[in-house]
C-alpha cells in the first residue's frame, strides 16, 4: 500500500509540473517522493531543478545532500553552497544534515583537528 501511495504522490507532483513547471516547491516534494520509491539520479534531478528555480529552498538542498551519504564530502559541498540562502529557521535540519554526513566521512577526516 505504501508503495501505492508514493506513485500516487509521484503522479500528483509530476501533473503539477506539467501545469507549472517553475513550482519549485513542487520538483522538491517529487525529488522527495522519487528518493523514497529508491530512484536516487532521479531524486537528485528534482532537488537540483528545485534549487535551481529557488536557490534557498531548505528542504530542496537539505535532501540533495542527503542523497549523497556514500559521497559525504559531495552532500557537504551542497550544503556549504545552498546554506547562506536558506531561511534561518531551517538551519538546524541543516546542521543535523551537516551532523549525519560527518559521520559518514573516514574516520581520519571526521576527527577533530587540535
């Protein structure tokens, strides 16, 4: 059922675009919905045509570098280029994001430096 429902959201959010294609809330919500049906490139197209049209879109740049936890250093590049853009109240997702990618660095890169 839960599969139903996200390509019933995919849908919804594709005939959105088609009727407006600058709704970039809207690429965002499909970019969303694609990382979650496990269609990554796919969800990283949406998110980056999300940011694209709204360069401070926190949820838009917040799941992109999401996306990219294999590649940490990747994800922190997006963040570090989108952050000063974002609305202030969104930044600790940022930070917890920024948290989460940090983790996933070697540990040699993730230690402190004194």
């Amino acid at each position: 059922e839960a599969a139903g429902d996200v390509r019933r959201a995919e849908r919804a959010f594709r005939r959105a675009i088609r009727k407006d294609p600058s709704l970039a809330v809207a690429w965002a919500n499909l970019g969303t919905v694609l990382h979650a049906a496990g269609n990554v490139n796919e969800a990283r197209a949406a998110y980056r045509r999300a940011l694209e049209l709204e360069p401070g879109n926190g949820p838009a740049a917040n799941n992109l570098a999401l996306t990219y936890r294999e590649q940490p250093t990747r994800g922190l590049a997006i963040l570090d280029q989108h952050q000063p853009l974002v609305d202030p109240a969104f930044l600790p997702a940022l930070t917890s994001t920024r948290e989460t990618l940090m983790q996933s660095l070697p540990s040699e890169t993730n230690t402190p430096q004194p």
